[in-house]
C-alpha cells in the first residue's frame, strides 16, 4: 500500500484544513501525525505570532525548512504545514519527492474560516483584502503540488476520506 511506506504531506492556504484533515487521514490509516508548526510553536516556546514580531518571518521560514528536512528522514505518518512552506522552492523540491497534497479552498471560504482568528500573523487590519492578496499570490505555488483536494464545503472528515480512497487507488 503506497501510502502505508511513505509520508503524506498536506499544505494549503491557512485556514484550508490541514491539521483537521491531517488528524483524520491518521485516524482512517493508522499513522502518526504531526503539525509543523506546533513544533515549531514546541521547540522555540513562542507562538507562531510571537516568533513572527520577535525574530521575523526569514528567520522562521529558515527554521520550517530545517525541522522539514528532520521530518522528511522520519518514519511514514501525515504532516500538516503551514501555509507558507511553499513559498521556498527548496521546501517544494522536497514536497515533489513526496505525498503532496494541495487542500484548496476558495477565498470566500477561508474568510468565513478565519473571520474571528487573530493568531494569523500575516494578515492585516483588513483581513479579506490580506488573504485574497496572500491567497492569489500562493495560489501557483500550491498548484505546483500533484495531488489537489477541493475542500469547499467538506467537513475535515469527508477530505481525509477522500484523500485516503485516492491514496488506495
């Protein structure tokens, strides 16, 4: 079973449902799962926020591609990444060698998703301009991904679902 002997790797615009989907494809498969940056929220004992205003966004996208090289050597299990691991090209030289799974959802969607979340660093005073901006500008990025999973109106369930009948083949 191809996905049984590999990493899944899922990445999307935040609010896309990576970690929720993460959590069920475990669920439904049996593997590990982990989220990138709870453990980077882990290892430094900051908040993504925090470590954004403090140490500023290269010095976190330098330690989300080592702690992605670490998790790339681990045993198979499905790995939730922040939203904007792709915006490296090394980050999605690694991701092609792998399960990589784009979960897109629409602006409109991730809006009403994000509406009340204020622990998103990138997103400014006018939230739905910032995410259409961030969301356009990524968009290639993500499609660069071989696998694309339309989450517009699934619950995280429903997508891992998905994700696994595919993943069987």
């Amino acid at each position: 079973m191809r996905e049984k002997n590999q990493t899944i790797y899922l990445t999307g615009f935040m609010g896309s449902g990576k970690t929720s989907v993460a959590k069920n494809i475990s669920t439904l498969l049996g593997l590990p799962w982990i989220d990138l940056d709870h453990i980077i929220e882990k290892k430094t004992g900051k908040t993504i926020l925090r470590f954004f205003a403090k140490l500023g966004e290269k010095k976190f996208r330098h330690l989300e591609h080592r702690l992605l090289i670490q998790i790339t050597h681990n045993q198979p299990m499905v790995v939730s990444l922040g939203g904007g691991i792709i915006l490296e090209e090394r980050n999605r030289a690694l991701l092609r060698k792998k399960i990589w799974i784009h979960l897109f959802a629409s602006p409109a969607i991730i809006q009403k998703r994000l509406k009340s979340n204020q622990s998103r660093p990138l997103l400014k005073r006018k939230k739905n301009e910032s995410i259409e901006t961030l969301w356009k500008k990524r968009l290639p990025l993500y499609n660069e991904a071989p696998i694309r999973i339309d989450t517009n109106g699934l619950t995280p369930y429903a997508v891992a679902k998905k994700i696994v009948r595919l993943l069987k083949g």
